[in-house]
C-alpha cells in the first residue's frame, strides 16, 4: 500500500488538474473534427483514447519532471516532501516507471491513424524536454503550451486525417491560455524560484504580471471568437463560448501574486473552463441541435 502511494504521489494522480489540463485541448480538437465527420460512435471512443492517454502521459512527464529537478524541489516548501526529492523512491525505479507507462500510452497510440502516430511520438521530445527549460529561459510556460496543447492537432489528425488552418488557430489560441494559467500557478513560487534561481514568466513579469496574464488570455479570446466568426453558430454554443471567457476574466481577478492560496484556486478554475469550451465546440456544430 505504501508503494501504491507514493507512485500515485509520483504521478500527482491525486492531482487530477494535472491530466485534464492536458485532456481538454484534444477534446477541443475532437469536437472541432466531429464537425466534419459526423461520427458520434467515433468521438466517443476518440474521446476514451485520448483521456486515457492524457492521464499516462502527464504521470510519465510529472516522474520525468521530478528525476530532473529532484536537487531543486528539496529547496522549495511546496514541493519538499515530493517522492524523489524526500527519498522516498530511487530515480531507477522512477525511470522503471515511465518506461511502463509510456509503453502503455503507445499502445493506445496506434490506435490512430499514420499521421497521429507521427504526431503522438513527435511529441515525446517535446515533453521530455519541458523540464530543462526552466534552466535556460524565462519562457518555460510558452515551451509547456506548446507541449500541453498538441493534442489539439493530433485530435484533428485523428478524425479528419490531415492539418487545416482552423485547428492551427485553435492549437496557438490554447497555447497562450496555457500561457495565462501556468504563469498563475507559478506565482506561488516566486520567492523560492528567485532563491534557487529558477525562471519563469511569473518572475520575468512578477511587476506586471496581472496584465501579462490578461493579455494572454486576451489573445486566446480573440482567436476563438475568430474561429467561430463565420460558422452558423447556436445562442447555445455563443453563452458557453463567453462563459469560457468569463471564466478567464475571474481568474484575472481573484488571484494574488502575495496570496499562493488565491492563485491556486484562480489556476483549478481552469479544469472547469475546459469543460465549458469543450461543449462550446461541440455546440458550434449546427446540425446537432
């Protein structure tokens, strides 16, 4: 039971924020794609697949964020007592671990069609890679909604077999949401980031950082009201659409850089503007209702 713990620690699956956040761009990308292929069977099952990959990979990331920054997390309050920083576990069996579970998110992976695959395993770099950033740049929140929202494309490629400008646009609209939530919840940790000197948009923008999230969250707004400008779009479809975007505008004003307890209520916020846009999409496809 102990070891059952301590891997559901490892793999923050007591932390569902963590695997939605990653789940809900590819829905997006399926509901966009249901659109034009009217197969509700097929969104369904696509909706499994990709919810059930979405939980192994971010598990598999979390353990390989962990092996990277184990050194750095014992210097931090928030993330001292995490596994491999407190030696609850070796970096072997961690790495065991990813092996397992990224073996079993391939098997869900070709599922899909050639180009998915392509794009499922192009993605690997991308996620093995996230944790370094932090070491180089100020800009790892930008290289984490590159990696978070692939999905998105990969949903697409799923169901329609190819790329269009349309799920592009939707693919950068959720990278700079992406943008606007991660730097929120690294606000928690400014004071310790700036001791061990670890970067972030949070410390790069700590000044002016209610405005830099507003403007992140200003441009996804704009892309999807783009998006949808010229579909016949449902009042249904329009009020969660806003409510998606008045979720964000919340956010903005409930979270405080001095309060860690505000910005991480403002950040799980996020998990329930996923759901809304999700069915905002969905609802955007006319003949449904």
């Amino acid at each position: 039971m102990s070891q059952i713990k301590i891997f559901i620690e490892l793999t923050r699956l007591n932390k569902p924020i963590g695997f939605m956040l990653l789940f809900w761009p590819c829905s997006w990308g399926l509901a966009l794609a249901y659109g034009s292929s009217q197969n509700l069977n097929q969104l369904l099952y696509f909706l499994i697949l990709f919810f059930l990959g979405s939980v192994l990979m971010r598990s598999a990331g979390c353990i390989v964020n962990d092996i990277v920054d184990r050194d750095l997390d014992k210097k931090v309050q928030r993330t001292k007592n995490r596994p491999l920083a407190s030696g609850a576990i070796s970096v072997r069996q961690s790495i065991t671990y990813v092996i397992i579970l990224c073996m079993i998110a391939f098997l869900i992976l070709i599922q899909f069609n050639k180009l998915t695959i392509i794009l499922g395993m192009s993605s690997m770099f991308l996620a093995f890679s996230y944790p370094f950033m932090k070491r180089i740049t100020y800009w790892p929140q930008l290289f984490l909604g590159l990696t978070f929202n692939w999905g998105i494309i990969m949903a697409w490629t799923s169901i329609n077999n190819g790329i269009s400008t349309e799920i592009l646009l939707l693919y950068i609209s959720a990278i700079f949401w992406t943008l606007g939530y991660d730097t929120i919840y690294g606000a928690q940790d400014i004071i310790d980031d700036e001791i061990i000197g670890v970067k972030s948009t949070s410390l790069k923008f700590k000044n002016k950082i209610k405005l830099f999230v507003f403007s992140c969250y200003l441009i996804t707004s704009l892309l999807i009201f783009f998006i949808f400008y010229n579909k016949m779009i449902t009042n249904y479809s329009i009020i969660l659409i806003l409510f998606f975007i008045l979720s964000l505008v919340y956010q903005i004003k409930i979270f405080d850089k001095t309060k860690p307890t505000t910005c991480l209520k403002a950040f799980k916020i996020n998990n329930f503007s996923g759901l809304i846009l999700f069915f905002g999409i969905l609802g955007s496809q006319e003949f449904l209702f």
